[in-house]
C-alpha cells in the first residue's frame, strides 16, 4: 500500500469531502451555468445555521452565505463553474461521471475547483458539529463565473459586500495551487493581465516603388522593437516579473506586390503589483507614439494583480503555514505563479488573501484528476484553518 493510499485509509472521518466532490462534478455546470450545484450548497449551508443570499445577472448564478459575528470576518471564496471537457473520446470515463480510479478522483472539476468547494463544506461541516465557537463572521461566496469573462461573478460579490458595508479580513481560495500535494504550495497573490490590439496605418503601394508607399508592417516591426525594449521590473522569488508578449500578427489578405497599408499586432502583459492599467496604458502608448502618431490602441479583459504579505500580527499566511505544517510537517512555498484569479476582487489594503487548494497539474485537461488523499488532506487544512481563525 502506498503512503497516500494509507492516508486515506488512516482518514476515514474524512469521507465526506470525498462524497460532496463527487456530488458537485456530476453537474455539468460549463461556464456560467451552475447546473443546481448552488442549490445544493444553500441547502447544505442552510442547515448549518447560515442564512444565503442568492442572485444571479446575464446567466450567472452567485451565492452569498454568512453566520456569526465579530470584530473580523473570514471568508471562504470559490466557483462551481468548469470549463468545456473537451474531446469525450479522449477521458477515460465520462467527465461528469466523477469515477475513482486507482486513487484518483476523475471528471471535470476535480481538480479546479469542485474538489475545493466540498472540502470547504466537509471542514465547514467538521467545525460546527464538534461544537467550536464560532467568534467571528463567517462566509461563504461562490460564483459560476469565474472560468469565464468574470464579470457578472466574483466582482458583483465584491460590490454587493461593499454596499452592505463588509470588509473581508481574511479570504480563503480554494483555487488548487499545489505542485505535488496538496499543502506544498500556496498563492499569496496574482500578476494582473491585459490585452491590447494595436492597430497601424500605412500608405499602399506597389513593392517595385517603396517611394510612394508606407509599409505598415514595417512600421509595426520598428513598434515591436520598442516594446521589447521595455525595462520590466525582474520580480522576486515570490512574485514573477512584468512581461509583454506579442501573440498575433495580421496585415490583411496576402498579395506579393502590394505594400500593405495596415497592419494589426495583438499582444498581452502579465505584470507585477508594481504596474496599474494606468500606468502601463501610459508607458505603451508612450513608447508607440515614438515611433508613430498613427495608431489605435484598444485594450481588453483587464485583471488587477495583488499581493499579500506576510504581517507581524493576524497574518492569514502564517496561519495558513500553521494549518499545513500540522497536517504535512513542513511549511509551503509562497507563490504568485499562474494566470488570474477572482481573488483579486477581494483583495485590499485591508483583506488578506490566500488560495489554497489541491495540486493543478491537470487543471482545463483530459482526465482531470486529483488523487484522494489530497482532498482529504485539504479538508483537514481548511479544519484546523477554521479551528485558528473562527474560535479566536
């Protein structure tokens, strides 16, 4: 027997995080539908003594659950919404089938991040039933938007408790972060991202007299160059760098004798909490206007970048530590890799946010997959985390 397939042996109290997985893949809630599974978790909520709180804009369902009080409020955040599976001759099961296989949970969600929410329920669920105080307000917020535009999700949440005067002190994501297993890494914050197309204009013209013709091609070349020209901060061991990358190029319909009289670049940025949209709007155009003053820039799908440091006092990431160290024995890697997250919508200067969650190494794949052991390993960190943090 395997060391992880004695931990689940060793953690049969721990079963339920395991059932509720299973409950939540079996509904093919693809982006932005929710396919009932809020339903179910207002109604599991409900019965625990929260009271919910439920709306839904352009499709999207959202789900706002709370109960106790005090002076810090601690929040559990997450999506019940997947992307497409893909090619179903590709699985090795149905991917809302939510089989195990071998040791290991299979189906879409299994990994980002039903497996998180039902971890979430099962501790939620192990702390109230063992009588612990709860000392503080405690919520839950879920959305079925976060695989998608993100617009009509996770931000409404952050509006709604700004009109209701609610500031989260503590955020908990359960996004999987971990490498191997679950508790070896955590994500203490996102770089931001956005897109921009880039839109040049030229003079057409025959190739054999340049004279008369401003290439736009070319003249988005001399662009390029600028661009990666950029000094971008180079980051730390805990947060990645600024970077541009250019991702598409496009002059219209090819003809060999024509100097093209537009062309178009798309590119993105990923970039540290050292940039805003502003100021990088500022310094793009700023470097384009160098080379050209007839451009269009437009830029989309913009995502805010945040970090959360480690604090001297009510430090959600020693905690976090804490909580992992009594189930693994050692301490996690801080993170910022990746793409985004609906975590940036909760961070402030004055919310800490953490995610936390099973290994992603199969995240938006086939077969996406999380071994057994690491959902029950998390349920057991998101205990102890509640234990730390609601009964203080």
């Amino acid at each position: 027997m395997s060391l992880r397939q004695s931990a689940v042996h060793s953690k049969t109290s721990n079963i339920k995080s395991i059932e509720y997985s299973q409950t939540l893949i079996r509904q093919p809630s693809i982006t932005p539908d929710d396919m009932g599974c809020q339903d179910w978790l207002s109604q599991k909520l409900t019965n625990l003594g929260f009271t919910c709180h439920r709306f839904n804009a352009n499709g999207v369902s959202n789900l706002i659950a709370q109960m106790g009080e005090g002076d810090t409020t601690l929040a559990f955040a997450g999506h019940t919404d997947v992307v497409p599976p893909g090619p179903m001759n590709k699985w090795r099961v149905n991917p809302f089938s939510a089989s195990i296989i071998d040791g290991e949970l299979i189906g879409r969600g299994a990994a980002d991040m039903k497996t998180g929410l039902a971890a979430m329920l099962a501790a939620t669920e192990r702390h109230i039933q063992s009588g612990n105080p709860i000392n503080q307000r405690f919520m839950w917020l879920v959305t079925s938007d976060e695989e998608g535009e993100a617009e009509d999700g996770s931000k409404l949440i952050a509006s709604w408790l700004a009109d209701n005067n609610i500031n989260l002190d503590y955020c908990i994501v359960g996004e999987p972060t971990a490498q191997s297993q679950t508790g070896d890494v955590i994500k203490v914050g996102r770089r931001g991202a956005i897109s921009a197309k880039l839109s040049v204009q030229g003079i057409q013209g025959h190739v054999a007299y340049p004279q008369y013709a401003d290439n736009a091609i070319h003249k988005m070349g001399h662009i390029i160059s600028r661009l990666n020209q950029i000094e971008w901060d180079p980051g730390s061991e805990d947060f990645p760098g600024t970077g541009l990358q250019i991702t598409h190029i496009n002059s219209g319909q090819f003809t060999d004798n024509i100097v093209p009289a537009h062309c178009e670049a798309h590119f993105n940025i990923r970039y540290s909490h050292n940039y805003s949209q502003q100021s990088l709007s500022k310094l793009i155009e700023r470097t384009i206007s160098s080379v050209t003053r007839d451009f269009k820039l437009e830029w989309d799908r913009p995502c805010e970048p945040y970090f959360t440091a480690n604090r001297e006092q009510n430090c959600l990431i020693h905690a976090a530590e804490k909580a992992i160290f009594k189930n693994l024995g050692k301490f996690p890697r801080l993170s910022t890799s990746g793409g985004t997250s609906d975590g940036r919508f909760f961070s402030s200067p004055t919310t800490q946010v953490v995610e936390l969650g099973v290994p992603n190494y199969s995240i938006h794949q086939v077969n996406e997959r999380s071994h057994i052991a690491d959902i029950v390993t998390l349920e057991d960190i998101y205990t102890d985390l509640l234990t730390n943090l609601l009964s203080i």
